[in-house]
C-alpha cells in the first residue's frame, strides 16, 4: 500500500496523486506540489489515504508544502496576470492573421511557462506567433490545441437540461459515449436530441447505460413467446425503464394482453432485447433521417 493525497488544479479537472510525505494534508487544503510542467499551485480533493500500488504511476511526485497566504497570494496574482496574457494573445492572433480562438491562459505557479489554450478547424503555423509571444512574456510559451469537449469544459455554460454543464462542474474526465447508447435508451437519434452544446454526444448518456445493460439482458424482445402468471402467451410491447411487458394470452378462447412484472416472466422461445444488433438499424435510419450527415458525425463517436 501506498501514501498519497489525491490534488486537483482546475475545478472539475482531472484528479492527480501525490505522495503527502511527513505534511498533514486535510481535504480542500491548498497545496504546492511537483509535477512534470514545474512547480503547481492545487487542491487537495482526496486527503491523505493509502491505496495499492497498482493505481498509481511511479514514481510518484511530492507535495512541497501545504500553501501559505504568501502563496495564495502570488495565485491570486497569476490569475490577474492570465487576464491581460489573454488580451495581448488576442492581439497578436489579429496581428500574424491567424484563423485560431483562444480559449484559456495558464501561468505555472512559478511563473516558468505560459500555457495558452485555443481551438482551430485544422493545423495552424504558431511558430511565429510563439517567437512575438516569447518576447512579450520573457518565458517558456506553449499552445495546446484542444477539442470541442474541452472547450465547453474550460467555458461551462448550460446545457439541455437548463443545469450547469456536467463537464465544468463534477466530471473529471470524458468517458466514451457511442451513438448505440442512444439508440438502446429508446432515444430519438435526432442529432439536435441527443447533442451537448459542445456538438458533440452527451455525456450523460453513460449515467443510465449500465442500468439499460442490465435490464436489456433480462427483458425478452417483442414476438419472443414467455410464461408468465397467467399462462404461455406472446410479448407485445415491453418497457424497459419500468421493467413490465404487456403480454397478450389466450385465456379460455379469448385474447388478453396482461401487464406482467419482468421479475415474473420466463423467456420460453425468441430472443433477450441484449441479443439485438442495433448497428444495422442505426445505418437504415441515417439513410432516412434528414440530418443525415449531422448524424453521421456523431456515428464516428468513440
């Protein structure tokens, strides 16, 4: 078992271990460690706890110190200083006439680079920009290109839901999320349905897949022939959120169609809903679907 503490750098970003050494670091302490960019200023989001070796990637970097006003201060200062970063950055893009948007300026702690984050349709020629930049700044400059997803990371906003982005504000990393998750939550494959405000396929798809795994291996498709309570008779319809069929039973020469918990039926002859290859159906629908090369776009989605 191993020592760490586990340290945050931006809100809602990615959870990094560190070994607390002798410090006794509380959770939401501020904290100066060591990382492979330099010296960091974070938070402690996990207080110290031990863990298995094989969760983590040695050799692990040290906490220098648990931040002291005079270092929260200089934070502070950095913060001011990526404001006026952003401003001059913006005009030197104008400048050299590059087709580039900023998105986020970050200063390491000790002041030794300058992290500029921007977006761009393709490839863009910096190497010019980097120069004017690295005479303004007199230090390192580095520019990362980034994503749609961590652009809507870096800005929040509102989602579809009217809540603040999920992105900005819990999740630490992106999970994959796949067109199939829509499609087996009975989801309308409407591009603009199922679409964050990044363009990209909602996060909070994965929430409930789980869930609709389980129940899909359990819940026997339509025209599959099941015994229930009330005798042998054939699904017609099934729900997967309430886990209930609708069956229909011939009950003394008559045709009835009965409500039956899933937990009480058994699959006699036919198929489970998990048995369904869903790939085929979703290239028909593309095909007839207007927003047809919108949706081909999210179909490449990993």
């Amino acid at each position: 078992m191993v020592k760490v503490t586990g340290v945050r750098f931006k809100k809602a970003g990615k959870i990094y271990y560190f070994d607390p050494a002798d410090l006794d670091i509380k959770k939401n302490d501020d904290v100066i460690v060591e990382t492979a960019r330099g010296i960091e200023y974070g938070k402690a989001v996990i207080g110290i706890k031990e863990i298995n070796e094989e969760e983590i990637v040695s050799p692990l970097k040290n906490v220098i110190r648990i931040a002291t006003e005079e270092d929260r201060e200089k934070h502070k200062i950095n913060k001011e200083k990526e404001k006026e970063a952003f401003d001059i950055f913006i005009d030197k893009i104008e400048k050299h006439s590059l087709i580039m948007k900023l998105i986020d300026v970050e200063y390491t702690f000790d002041n030794n680079k300058i992290i500029f984050y921007f977006t761009a349709d393709g490839r863009v020629d910096f190497r010019e920009l980097v120069k004017d930049l690295a005479s303004v700044f007199r230090t390192r400059i580095e520019l990362r290109q980034i994503g749609v997803r961590d652009e809507a990371k870096m800005i929040s906003g509102l989602g579809p839901c009217g809540r603040p982005l999920c992105c900005s504000t819990f999740l630490g990393e992106f999970v994959p999320v796949s067109i199939k998750m829509a499609k087996e939550q009975n989801l309308s494959l409407n591009p603009s349905k199922i679409s964050g405000i990044c363009g990209r396929l909602m996060c909070c798809l994965t929430y409930e897949q789980e869930s609709y795994e389980d129940v899909r291996d359990r819940m026997p498709k339509v025209d599959s022939i099941v015994m229930t309570p009330f005798g042998k008779g054939t699904v017609v319809e099934n729900n997967l959120l309430r886990e209930t069929l609708k069956v229909k039973i011939t009950i003394t020469e008559n045709e009835e169609i009965k409500l039956v918990n899933l937990s009480d039926v058994e699959l006699i002859s036919g198929h489970f809903e998990a048995d369904k290859e869903y790939e085929e159906d979703i290239k028909r629908e593309l095909k007839s679907n207007e927003d047809r090369e919108a949706l081909e776009e999210l179909f490449k989605e990993n």
